[in-house]
C-alpha cells in the first residue's frame, strides 16, 4: 500500500506522529508537507493528496488539520475521492467497510495523538465489504457527473 500524507499548520504535529506510525506499520508513504509551521491555506495541502488517491498513484491518503474538517470539505471536491472525516476507531472501521473511503481526515485539535493512531491502524486494515454496500458507493460516484 501506498499512502499520500499532508496537513495544515494546525495539523503539523499529529501528521509527523502518523509519519512516525507509517514507518513503524513498514508502509509506504509520500509527505506533502507543509514543512513550515507558517500559516498555510489547507486546500492547497488536500488537493495533491486528493489527486493523487484520486489518479491512482495512491492507494490512500491522509489528511490532519486543526478540526480535519477543511481538509475533508477540499478533499471530496476531487471526483473519486471518499473522504470520511473520523474521529473514533468505530468510524474508522466502519467508513472503510461501507463507504469504501480512500482518504481519512483527522483533526490535530480534535484528538490526541494515541487515538489517531488507532483510527490510522484501524482505518488501514479494514477492507471494504463490497456487497450491498458497492450500489452505495456507486450512487455516490454518479452524483460526481
């Protein structure tokens, strides 16, 4: 697997912690940064994650700022991206089984950095069901057109 990883200002902190996590998991990963803690706008560091997932250069991505909601908002812009904002390992699990979500949006001021790594573990190896569950997702890919 491959994952696309970047943040905001705002969720600087907890993204090294996911990078630190990655690294432990022995999963491949691609920073897009921002490399600064200057103010940044989060749309620029959501859309080369969400074209990448969304191109197939990525399997996932992974996107943190203050609240994660900015980012999950600019995420789902990108045609073909599923972006679930979670904050809970129920969630986590529970967007991968029916939502079939390819990009996880976290919050930096939401949670602290143990939980995010259980969404992020918990998110990463859960498999889509598929079943009943893929008409879903494919009435929500037409409403992209």
């Amino acid at each position: 697997m491959k994952v696309a990883i970047s943040s905001d200002h705002g969720g600087n902190n907890l993204r090294r912690e996911i990078m630190e996590l990655l690294d432990e998991l022995q999963i491949q990963y691609e920073d897009f940064g921002p490399q600064t803690t200057d103010s940044v706008d989060y749309p620029d560091y959501a859309k080369p994650v969400a074209d990448g997932v969304a191109s197939g250069e990525f399997e996932r991505g992974i996107l943190i700022c203050g609240t994660g909601i900015g980012m999950s908002i600019a995420a789902n812009k990108v045609k073909g991206i599923r972006c679930a904002l979670v904050h809970d390992v129920f969630s986590a699990k529970a967007t991968r089984c029916h939502n079939d979500s390819n990009i996880l949006a976290m919050g930096e001021r939401v949670i602290g950095p143990g939980l995010a790594r259980e969404i992020v573990t918990a998110w990463l190896n859960t498999d889509f069901e598929g079943g009943r569950h893929s008409r879903r997702v494919e009435k929500i890919s037409e409403l992209e057109d």
